[in-house]
C-alpha cells in the first residue's frame, strides 16, 4: 500500500547532521510515509548509516548532482511512491506533530502546505521564527513576486500531482539556491490552495555550510 506522504531528504557529506533530521521522521506520531534519500555521492558513512537503520521505509540512492540540490530533490521525487511530497534538508528537522498536523489539513482539501521554524545556529537553538515565513494573500502568484519568498523549504508539503504539473524543481544553473522559490511561483499558477499551518513545526539549521548563511543570501 502507498504511504500518503514521501519526504525527501538531498544530502553531501552530512553524516553526523543528517541522524537528527531522520531521528525526527521516525519520531513522528503519524507514520503513514516513506522517506528517500538522495546523496550526492559523498563517501563519508551515510550510506551505510541508512543501512543499519534497516527500516523498509528509508530508501537511499546516490547520484551525481554536479552542486545542482533540484536535480537530487527532482531523482526523490521520480522515485515516490506517495500521493503528497514533504522536503526536508539533511540539517533541518522536525517537530513529532508536523505530519499529524499535515495530515489533518490534507483532509480539509489543501493541497500546498507550509508552516515556520525555529532558527539553530551551530550548536545553539534559538526561539525564534525564522522571519520569512508568513501569510499569504491570494492571488498566491502576485503576492510571490511582490514580496517574494514566504516560508522555508523543509517546511513544505505539496501533492504530488500538483507539482509534476509545475514541472517540478527546475534544474538551471542560474537558479541554484533559488529554485525552490521559483518552483513555489509555479505552482501559485495552477492552484490557490496554499495553507500555513498552525505553530512552529521544525527547526532551520543556519551555518557556514548552509546556502542560508548571510553571505551567500
């Protein structure tokens, strides 16, 4: 039987951070998922990490992205079986309730789902929201290019039909850190059914190797 909800997780040499974003899919309270992997051939112990969970549900694949995170993300959505797709960034993590929760608006008819996180840096959690998570007001499209992107990556829960609509992540080299914020604008063309959920579901790694720190924002 096929899981409601595929998350996919793109990694490069993310061992050691990659245990907490995976402990935290496994901790969740609904267990209706499959989690993909997609590594980008890092050499570094997370293949066999995967292994020794030896859990059916975590798929693991390794390819050669050549730096390009769409086309990994892109590879985990080919391979789904699930009828919504979730993201989740090897360094990110969730709270236990974000898919229960999901699930529930799910039912309601939404079909794109998202909500805030908390900020860590490096070893550090901080409380706070991570600024750039917020309403949005119909129509969807409009408001995306006027004030551009709205909530995080790891954060978003989409139907997959939809997004095979939107043509997915596109893989340009000239998107490359923007491609999930294009694909949001894609998808704003074909349905208005955005919803942010309730609370702060996750927490948003920030650090030197995150395409979030401030230099390379």
């Amino acid at each position: 039987m096929k899981p409601l909800v595929t998350i996919i997780i793109p990694s490069y040499k993310r061992y050691k951070k990659i245990k907490k974003a995976i402990s935290s899919v496994k901790s969740q309270s609904f267990q209706d998922w499959e989690l993909i992997v997609v590594d980008n051939n890092s050499k570094d112990g997370t293949k066999e990490l995967i292994n020794s969970l030896n859990d059916e549900r975590i798929k693991f694949y390794e390819i050669k992205n050549k730096g390009f995170i769409s086309k990994s993300r892109n590879f985990g959505i080919e391979k789904s079986s699930g009828k919504y797709l979730a993201f989740l960034d090897s360094d990110d993590w969730w709270t236990p309730n974000k898919l229960k929760i999901t699930e529930q608006y799910i039912n309601k008819g939404y079909k794109f789902l998202y909500h805030d996180m908390y900020i860590s840096k490096k070893n550090n959690l901080i409380k706070t929201k991570t600024k750039y998570c917020r309403d949005i007001m119909k129509p969807i499209y409009n408001d995306f290019i006027e004030n551009g992107p709205a909530f995080p990556t790891s954060s978003v829960v989409v139907e997959k039909k939809l997004f095979n609509s939107a043509k997915n992540f596109d893989e340009s080299e000239d998107l490359i850190t923007w491609e999930d914020y294009d694909a949001w604008i894609k998808v704003s063309k074909l349905n208005q059914e955005f919803v942010k959920l309730p609370g702060i579901l996750g927490y948003i790694k920030i650090d030197d190797e995150n395409l979030l720190n401030p230099d390379k924002s």
